[in-house]
C-alpha cells in the first residue's frame, strides 16, 4: 500500500490531502513550511476551518456522487417533445436512467445542432452561475462560455448575487465596480490598525464569512487583523439586527436596526454633517460631483422632509439618542465607513451603497489611510489584505457572437417570459426565448429566489444539460446529466487575488466512477459539432497549465518580481508572491491628484447625482442616494409577520459540503425568545415558516442574539419539495419563501434580504397555512 501527503487547494482553504493506496482518506488544514520569523504562527497556520477541510473524503465518496451519465426516460423517448413538466419527479417514466457517455455526447451534440439551426444563439442559455473550482483552469463557468461562444454564441447572465446592485451602481459612481470586485481593492487592514480611530460596519463583520475565499487562500488573516487593530485601539461599530455580526474580543458597540434601514442612517448622519459645519466642502467641491443637489435632498429642498437623526430614527426603530451618539463617534478622528454584500441584496440594493459613499464623501476622508470606504470586510476573507494583484492567472473568454445577456437574477423572469422588454441600466432588454440550458458549476436551486417559481421556470425550455459531480436539486431537474470531476480529480492552478498564495492543484486521485473534467467533455462535444480547434487552442490541460503560467510570468518580467519557472512552481505545490511595497488605500490617487486620476465617470469625480441615471427615467432609482422603503419590511409588516435574514451557513460555501454532512435537517433558524414565546415555540422544535411564495421547515434556535421581529436562516440546505404537501420545502432552504423581485430598474439584482414571513410550530396535520 502507498500513502502519501499533498498539498492542493478549495475554495474554504489550502489543506493537506491524504491518499493511501488511490483513495483519498483524510483533508487538513495547510500549514506553509518553514514560515520566516516574521510570518504569525496564525499566518503560517493557515488558519482554515477544520471541519470544512476535513469533509473532503466524504464529499469526494458521498453517496449522492454521480457515476456516470443519465438521461430522463421521458427524454430518451421523446427528446425536446416530452416537455419539462417531468423534471424533477421521480415516477418511472421521469427517473434518471444510465446512458453510455458515447450516447450521451451524440444526444447532447444532436440538441445544440438542432436549438441552433432552428431558433438561434440567443436561446442556449450558458451562463452558468456559482462558485465551482478553485482552479483557474477548470473553472466551470469559464469553460461552459468559451465551449459556446465557440459553437456559435449563447444567453449569458450578466452581473453575480454576491453583489449585484453594486456592480450596476458603482460604475455610475466611481466609474467601476473594483471598490467591490472579489479582485479589486479595499483599504488594507495595516492601513486601519496604524490610521483609524473607528470602524463603522454596516451589516457587521460576521467571522464565518472569512472561512471562505473565491479561489481559495493560504492563510485566513482576519481574526488576527482584527485583534491588531483592537490591540491598537481602534474602535468598532457594527450595526446589523444580528449579534453573531459582531465578531468577538473587539469590544464594539452593537447597534440593531430595522432590516433594510441601514440607507436612512447613513443618509441623516449626512445631512447632520452639512448641520454641524463638518461637511468638507474644499473636497467636495475638488473631488466631487452633484454634491449641492444631493445637499439639498437632504435638506428636504426637493421633497419636502429633512433627512434628520429623528427622521432615521423612526424609520430604523432606534432610539434618536443611539443614532446622536454614533454621529459623535464618527463626528471626530479618522473613520472608515464599510458595508457588507449583503446589505445590497434588498429591495433597492443600489441605495445604501450609494448613500455609504456620500456619508464618506461629507466626512471627507476619501483616498486618506484609514478613512473613507471600503466593502466587504465581513463578506468573504482576504479583503484588506495586502497582497500584490495580478498574479493568479485566468482563461480569457472568447467573443460571445450572441451578444445576449440577462441579469443574474433575472433568469427566471426571464424564462417565463420570452420576448417581454425589460429596463436595465439605460437600455431596453427583450428577454431571449430561451429553449436549451447549458448548466455546469453552479446550483440556481440555491441561488434563485422563490425556488417554486425557479422550479416552473426551469420547465419551460426543452432540453436541460447538466455538468455535476452529485446528485444536487438542478442535476435531478435535468434531461441529461454529464458526471462531473472534483478538483481532487484533476490538475490546475489556484489562488485569489488578496492572498499571498499561488498554488498547483495536483490530481489526487483518479475520477469516481465515470466522471470526467469539463473540459474533456467540452473538447469531445466541439469535435462534434466542428468547433475544437477555437475552444481548445490545440492544448491539452498540461499546456494549458503552462500557459496559464506564462502569464504569471510575464506579470511578473512587468513588475521586476522573480517569478519560478513551471516546473519548480509545480514540484514546489505553492509559490509566495512576495509582498507590495505599501499598504493599499482605496482611491488615494484619486484623492491626491483628481486630474490625473480622474475616474471614469462622466464628470471624471465621484457622483453623487449621476445625470446620467438621471436619463434613465427610473422611479425606482433616482440619480442621487435616497431613502426608498422597501417592497417588504417591518414598516409595512402584519403584526405576526417576522422579517427574514438569509446569511451563508457557518460550516458550508453555499450549497457545497451539505452532501458531506451527516444530515440534521431541517437547517436551524434563529428567532428572539420573545418572538418565540409569543407563538408557543421552544429551542429545537420544528417550526414552518411560510408566505404567499411558498413555505420551508426548520429547527428553532430560541436566543436574544437579534432583534425582535427578526428570523435568520442560512441557505445551504439542497432544496427538497414535499411531494405530499404542495408548496413545502423540507430540508430548511429558505429561499422557497424570498422573493423573485429585483433591485430596481438600473440593477436587477436580488432582493433576498426583503422578506417577510410567518412562523409556528409544525405538525403534519397542522399549520398548512
């Protein structure tokens, strides 16, 4: 028998793979050998999750792993003219039956041919959706979009949930969207700890957050940033409706707003600025654009109601003197403004963003060291690190001949309605008639909203593809399903851009069952249907690999950083990207210089009324931050309805790791003790929660770690219909109940965190609701 030790790489951290005699048997956290005196021992540690790390082996052999293709009977039968109204059951004419991969590549070659000659590019939706591997190679969604770009175009989805609303907005009000971007920059965390007297976290700095990074990490440095800056003394607040946002030893104040107020508070701390003389008017007027007009919204000049602390007050449900004491903290020294991605997932996301950049703008502290903004301190690790950008390398999309794109959060709106015209960020958007899904690296039954409507939309199209290395809700609504490898079962290179990390990802053990890299079944599908040579450039994964580090290499030749030939990087498993010269500060050449730094905005400055947004003619987005109530909130909510936060699970990445759990579903939901006395519901009891959109089990965790009149419920469980009572999800997904809405006309983005539900003990024969 032969074990042996390698070094590999996933989205939740480096680990440490185990392999005895081909099988993979034990996952754990990396620890980089031989660290300097001058790297932590938390640092060199790695510091990722245990638990997540050591899922692997059950991943990899779950029972839910695919061996090898299936197809829907009915399909096999009937092809396009079965119809869709079968995916998902599980009677014999809809079951999942075994197909040979030489059947099913000519069935799926067969498909594309046909949607392509009769009805277009436009209707094969390709734009796969979600965090698949941490390889840069085999990276799912870039796969599936240079495969279709190269058989003739596609529908491709434009935009992300993670932080949709920002990606549109930003661009109006920065120019791009890199102050949010997973690769772009924030003000570094040495920056913070040396400059900043307060932190003002909106949404909270919640630490299971940092478990994760897109494109993995080598170390998970936020818990020790955030005690350095403690340790320096800087202070923290942190507002959001749950504690468990605030992470421990720092000391901060906790503030519990209303979900979804957060846009008001920043709007009235503003306005108290241009109130007490604190306004910085000489940057302003350098640095910023629209400034007087969004002074006077205010002020109440435009609409009639001064955006006061009483008036925030009312609308947060906070007692005026909480918000007086904040101003006060943030009236003096150097502070740094940061908002979560969740807090723009809401019934006009774009808002607070927008209104956070205008509350730094008063404050004037834009581009200084530890002041200003910056987004997504508690949305995933890594942000504030300071590592030097451009060396993890990436496949470049072809040309889309299509040239069609939905938003993100938009397909199933999209699906159901062929040919209805949409607004979207200053244009008219007619929805393609969408027959054939491409899906591969992502689960819309976990990222979709109102998972009920997802399911009817998914039926519409008649053929539906799927890549998935298990048997997930979206590869059991399939018509053919190709097994899928795990990045265990494959070579590439890995790593994120706020890392100091680059690591190759050896192939650890041969493919379960019949599975195989989506790039193999992809270059076999091109040769049917002519197109290889475009998709795979004539390279197999190995020069493929090399390639990709070439660029690295050159990245490297521009910097005068020495960069390891293939070879060494590969026998090596990783490679430390040496350090940058200073620490990062979001916009600080801007700020120094707005001429020669001049934005790509319009005006070349920081919008604050975007006349172009004004052009647009969007009642639900105006062309200056403002206070918009939303569709669904507890100022409008029935005395027993509940507002309902959806945040990731603590121990998964979305849906991914909850094959590997050993199953205590339904997911757990938190509710206040007084919330959960009032409806007669206990600690551990199984409770539905439920609205007009449908309903979903759960576990009550009864605590007084958030506010009343709020629920929380993470979204990693697989969604699991009850087949004997309509419209009931079993296994704890809440987003059968939130709602397919988006941000507004400029965004489209998802509304998750807008919702409102009801809740009560369960019973099989009560509560049906």
């Amino acid at each position: 028998m032969t074990v042996r030790t390698t070094t590999s790489l996933c989205h939740w951290g480096a680990f440490d793979a185990t392999v005895d005699d081909g099988r993979l048997t034990a996952a754990r956290p990396w620890s980089e050998p031989n660290a300097g005196a001058e790297t932590s021992r938390a640092e060199a540690s790695g510091g990722a999750d245990p638990d997540m790390i050591g899922a692997w082996p059950d991943m990899v052999y779950s029972p839910q792993r695919i061996d090898r293709p299936h197809a829907r009977r009915s399909f096999l039968k009937h092809r396009h003219k079965a119809g869709g109204d079968g995916r998902g059951r599980t009677d014999a004419d809809n079951e999942m039956v075994p197909i040979s991969w030489e059947t099913a590549l000519s069935i799926v070659a067969d498909e594309l041919t046909r949607v392509y000659d009769d009805h277009g590019p436009a209707s094969v939706f390709g734009g796969s959706y979600g965090w698949s591997s941490a390889g840069r190679f085999h990276h799912a969604r870039t796969q599936i979009r240079r495969f279709l770009a190269a058989a003739g175009g596609y529908t491709d989805q434009i935009g992300n949930y993670s932080w949709g609303a920002a990606h549109a907005i930003l661009p109006h009000v920065l120019g791009s969207a890199d102050a949010v971007a997973v690769a772009g920059a924030a003000t570094s965390w040495e920056s913070i700890t040396r400059e900043t007297d307060t932190v003002v976290a909106f949404g909270g700095l919640n630490p299971k957050n940092w478990r994760v990074t897109s494109g993995g990490a080598g170390n998970h440095q936020m818990p020790r940033y955030l005690d350095q800056a403690r340790a320096a003394g800087v202070e923290f607040v942190i507002l959001s409706p749950f504690a468990q946002d605030v992470p421990d030893g720092i000391d901060a104040q906790w503030i519990a707003p209303r979900p979804n107020s957060d846009t008001a508070i920043m709007l009235a701390l503003a306005r108290q600025a241009v109130v007490d003389g604190r306004a910085d008017r000489s940057f302003l007027a350098r640095h910023v654009e629209g400034h007087e007009r969004f002074i006077a919204y205010l002020a109440g000049d435009t609409d009639g109601v001064e955006k006061s602390l009483e008036w925030a007050a009312g609308i947060s449900d906070l007692p005026v003197a909480t918000l007086q004491q904040l101003w006060h903290k943030i009236r003096r020294g150097r502070v740094m403004l940061t908002a979560s991605w969740s807090l723009q997932r809401a019934d006009h996301g774009e808002q607070p963003y927008w209104a956070l950049i205008a509350l730094a703008a008063m404050l004037g502290q834009i581009g200084q060291p530890g002041g200003g903004f910056s987004f997504g301190y508690g949305s995933v690790n890594g942000v504030g690190a300071s590592a030097r950008r451009g060396y993890i390398p990436s496949m470049r999309d072809l040309p889309n001949p299509a040239k069609s794109g939905i938003p993100a959060a938009a397909f199933t709106d999209a699906f159901l309605n062929p040919g209805r015209e949409t607004a979207f960020n200053g244009r008219a958007l007619v929805y393609p008639d969408i027959r054939l899904v491409y899906w591969a690296g992502g689960n819309p039954f976990h990222h979709g909203q109102d998972l009920f409507r997802v399911e009817q939309a998914w039926r519409r199209p008649e053929t539906v593809i799927v890549h998935e290395p298990w048997w997930t809700a979206t590869a059991r609504r399939a018509d053919i399903v190709l097994p899928a490898t795990t990045s265990a079962e494959r070579n590439d290179i890995g790593g994120s851009s706020r890392d100091p990390f680059v690591f190759f990802m050896p192939k650890l053990i041969e493919p379960v069952g019949a599975a195989r890299d989506d790039f193999d079944i992809l270059r076999d599908l091109a040769g049917h249907l002519g197109c290889r040579s475009t998709f795979d450039e004539g390279r197999d994964e190995d020069a493929w690999l090399r390639h990709l580090w070439s660029r690295t290499q050159d990245q490297g030749a521009r910097d005068g950083v020495s960069v390891p030939d293939f070879e060494t990087f590969r026998d090596a498993g990783y490679w430390r990207v040496p350090a940058q010269d200073r620490p990062d500060v979001l916009l600080s050449e801007f700020r120094a210089d707005p001429d020669a730094h001049a934005l790509a905005t319009p005006s070349g400055r920081i919008e604050l009324y975007s006349t172009r947004i004004e052009g647009f003619g969007y009642d639900d987005c105006p062309p200056h931050p403002a206070w918009m109530a939303p569709g669904e909130w507890l100022g409008t909510a029935d005395a027993d309805e509940l507002h309902l936060i959806t945040n990731q699970p603590a121990k998964q990445l979305h849906s991914q790791l909850y094959q590997a759990r050993k199953s205590d579903a339904p997911a757990k939901v938190d509710i206040n003790a007084a919330d959960a006395e009032a409806r007669g519901i206990g600690d551990g009891d199984t409770v539905r929660l439920w609205n007009a959109r449908g309903a979903c089990l759960a576990t009550a965790r009864v605590g007084d770690q958030l506010r009343r009149g709020v629920v929380v419920m993470p979204t990693g469980a697989w969604f699991d219909p009850d087949p004997d009572e309509h419209g009931l999800e079993r296994n704890g997904n809440p987003n059968a109940l939130t709602a397919d809405r988006t941000t507004s006309s400029l965004g489209r983005a998802c509304t998750a965190l807008s919702a409102l539900v009801r809740v009560a003990p369960y019973s099989n024969n009560h509560n049906k609701g």
